[in-house]
C-alpha cells in the first residue's frame, strides 16, 4: 500500500451527502460484504491483500477501498486486529504508516453465545486439542485454533489416504468418510460459523480426533511392521499344510490372519508382533526341512546325470580333455547346489544343469559321428 493513500485516510464520522448515500454507500456496502465473504472462505483477511483482491474484482482504486475499510470499521461493522489484540482505526493508521507492510487483520464483528462459546471451549480442552492453550477469552483466537486442527486433520487424512487404499492397509472408509465430514465443516472458516460446527458436531469431532490419533500413530510409524505381516502371511500359505500339523503355531496364525482383517488394528500391533515372530519362527524350520530335502534330491538328480554322461563317454570312447571338461561342469553345478538357499534357487540351478546336459549329450554324439 502507498504511503499516501495511508496518509490521505479519513478518521472518524464522515461527512454525509446526498452523492454518498447514493453511490460510495453501495460501494462501502460491497466491501463489508466482500470481507464477510473471504472470512467466511479463508478465515483470515488480511489487509493489503484484500485491497489487491478488490482493486481486482471491484474496480476501485486503492484509496476508496482503504477509506471504506476505514469508515466500515469506525461504524463497527468490521474490526481491524494486529499481533492477536482488537485495535481501533486511528491506531491502525499510525502503525501502517511507520510499517506499511505490517500484518493488519481483518475480522467481522459477529460473535457467538456467550454460553455456547465457553461449551465449545470445554470441549476442546477436554478432548486435550486446547492443551497449550488452557485460557480462551476471545473468540477469534480461539476460531483459529480449532480451524487450524480441522485443517491438519484434514491434510493428514490425504496424505494417509493412497496407501490405505491398498488391500488390507486399515482406514480407508473412515479416512473417505471424515475427508467428506470436513469438506463441509470447513465450507465457512469464519470464527463465528466454525465454533458453531464444532458446537454443532462434537461428536463426529470426537470419532475424527480418535482416528486421526490412531492412524497418525499406524502410518508413520507403524506401516512398515504391517507390510512386513502382509508378505508373511502369504509366504506362510505356501507352507500352511505343515503349519497345520502344530496346532499352537496355527492358531497364532489365525489370530495374525484375523488381525490383518480387523478394520481397526491399531491396539493390536504389540500382539501381532509376538505372534509374527513365533509362526516365523516355525516357518524357518519348515522352509530349512524342505529346502534340504529338495536339495537332496536336486543332488540326487544330479549324479544320476553325472553317472549318465560318463556312461555315455565310455560308450563313444570320449577324448579325455572333453571328458574332464564336461564332468567339471557338472561337479561344478552340483557343488552350487550344497550353498543355495532356497527351493525356488535349486530348482533353477537344477533346470540349468539339466539344459547343461543335453547340450552335452548332443555335442557328444556328434563328435563322434
């Protein structure tokens, strides 16, 4: 704002005329309206942006629109604030003209109940959100604090949102719903209108601070421990018939399955973590079982192919160098055998050695030819 358009401002009653009435008393009127309605949207109004709303959309020049602020607040209808307190025009005047670019506030004049406000202020102190604020006397502090958790609430909801729409990920049909819910408690973020929605809505409030808690705990911290259950609970199907033969270890699989299930785990996270451990547990040993036994056997297949080959060298009268050659090869392969891992790495290696073998069969045959 320009210094002289500060300096230019009227204070105090204005001098009425006929012109006035007819033609700045609708302009004024336009102005009070249009703060009512970016409060009502925003719920703060500041000064020298509201002025570059309204030179933009109502086509007055900087100076009118400071001058009806002005009068506007003399007559009450709105009110300027600065650093939190309640200040009249004069002293607004005097502070924009040593700081023009000082935060200057707008905020209407309607109030809520007494009685109603001091419910409201119960209510929020109980449910611990007013925890650092255990003194409200003015009503738009107080508006802004519980705007202000409305709209964190909000922002956790959608930033929890994507991956609570996975398969078994907790949280999706309450996190739509309460999104929906704030959608429309935030559609007027005036003072007066959200201690109103809260009086109103205490409590759906109530059921969106417990589940924004809830899943402000599961997501950041917690989430990586569910994907963790999710991955080991379908690796532990492929196991599930030797699981059954325990009945201990499979009623702990049960209760996981049932957990993972469960719309609303979150107190069951500690649980889940034991029982994980112990079906765990138990389906190492399951997976060293059969992973030996299947190595046995890949071994198994292994010299039987070894003894194939050497069979088939002798047969053909095999030069001695292809003999070391192919047999190294395979002695190599089965020697791989005794370090893998797992059943699928066996079955792999296994499938390559036999390939292995047939070239060798071929090439064998046709050396001799």
């Amino acid at each position: 704002m320009k210094i002289q358009n500060i300096k230019k401002i009227i204070l105090g009653p204005r001098q009425l005329t006929f012109d006035f009435e007819s033609n700045a008393r609708q302009e004024q009127n336009l102005i009070v309206s249009c703060i009512i309605e970016q409060f009502e949207t925003h719920g703060q109004v500041i000064l020298d942006k509201f002025i570059t709303h309204v030179k933009e959309q109502c086509d007055l020049n900087e100076f009118d629109a400071l001058q009806y602020i002005f009068w506007s607040a003399h007559e009450l209808k709105i009110h300027f604030r600065v650093d939190g307190k309640d200040i009249v025009p004069f002293k607004a005047k005097r502070i924009l003209l040593k700081s023009p670019e000082k935060c200057v506030e707008i905020i209407t004049n309607k109030v809520v109940e007494i009685s109603i406000f001091q419910e409201v202020i119960h209510f929020y102190q109980k449910l611990s959100l007013g925890a650092n604020h255990n003194n409200f006397f003015d009503q738009y502090d107080f508006a802004c604090s519980l705007l202000s958790n409305l709209k964190n609430w909000e922002i956790s909801l959608k930033s929890f949102r994507p991956i609570a729409q996975r398969p078994f990920y907790p949280g999706s049909k309450e996190i739509n719903e309460h999104l929906q819910s704030l959608k429309i408690m935030l559609t007027r973020q005036d003072s007066y209108s959200i201690i109103y929605t809260c009086y109103n809505n205490k409590e759906e409030i109530v059921t969106i601070a417990d589940d924004v808690e809830n899943l402000s705990t599961f997501y950041p911290r917690q989430v990586k421990f569910w994907e963790l259950l999710i991955k080991s609970i379908e690796k532990f199907g492929s196991n599930l018939t030797e699981i059954k033969k325990n009945s201990e270890v499979f009623s702990d699989f049960n209760q996981l399955t049932q957990i993972l299930a469960s719309p609303s785990p979150y107190n069951l996270i500690t649980k889940a973590d034991k029982l994980l451990k112990t079906v765990q547990n138990y389906n190492d040993l399951i997976v060293q079982r059969l992973t030996k036994a299947h190595r046995m056997k890949a071994i198994s297949k292994t010299n039987s192919m070894i003894k194939k080959l050497v069979n088939l060298f002798d047969y053909h009268n095999s030069d001695q160098n292809l003999r070391n050659k192919y047999l190294y090869a395979l002695r190599s392969a089965k020697k791989q055998l005794q370090y893998t891992k797992n059943i699928k790495q066996i079955d792999l290696l296994l499938c390559d050695t036999e390939d292995m073998v047939d070239d060798f069969v071929e090439e064998i045959i046709k050396t001799d030819i």
